[in-house]
C-alpha cells in the first residue's frame, strides 16, 4: 500500500474527503518525526511504538577495495509493532497458507 492507497482507505473509513485524509496523514507524519527528533517515544496503544535507536560506532569494509573503514555511531528511528497489530498480523499468515 502506497500513500494515495492510504488516503485513500482513511477517506473511505473515516467518511471524509481524500484531501483532509491526505492531511492528517501529513500530520501524523509530522508529528512523529517531530517527538522523534527530539528523542522521544510515540506510543499507539495496540498498534505499536516509535522509538529512536541508536546503531554502534563499527568497522566496515569498502566493498570495492576491502580497505577497512570506520563507520560512526548513529540513531536511527525503529518500530515495535504492538499485540493487536501482532495478532492480526499472524492470524492473516495462517489464512493466507491455506489458500
């Protein structure tokens, strides 16, 4: 599912123009990059949290000439799906094996 697919289901479900969807999209966006940004976590009770992780300084290796780099530390944004979202999840693998 892309984003106009996206705003799409919202407008249907919500009963509102695909303009406004697209918005509050836009704003759900915005706002947990914002918390993200400043470190903070975004919880959705049953859908799952936003947390901001942080990746080890490491050694890597050019691929092109297998001289050793140093590659930094850094944070990364990462999600944790939650139970309802796990549950739905899992139960539509099991359908879509029987198929």
């Amino acid at each position: 599912m892309n984003k106009s697919e996206l705003v799409d289901a919202i407008a249907a479900e919500a009963e509102i123009s695909k303009a406004a969807a697209n918005r509050a999209i836009d704003a759900f966006v915005a706002a947990v990059t914002k918390s993200l940004g400043k470190g903070e976590d975004v919880t959705l009770i049953g859908f799952g949290t936003f947390t901001v992780g942080e990746r080890a300084a490491r050694t890597g290796r050019n691929p092109r000439t297998g001289e050793e780099i140093k590659i930094k530390a850094t944070k990364l944004p990462k999600f944790r799906p939650g139970k309802s979202l796990k549950e739905v999840v899992a139960s539509s693998k099991k359908s879509a094996k029987k198929k």
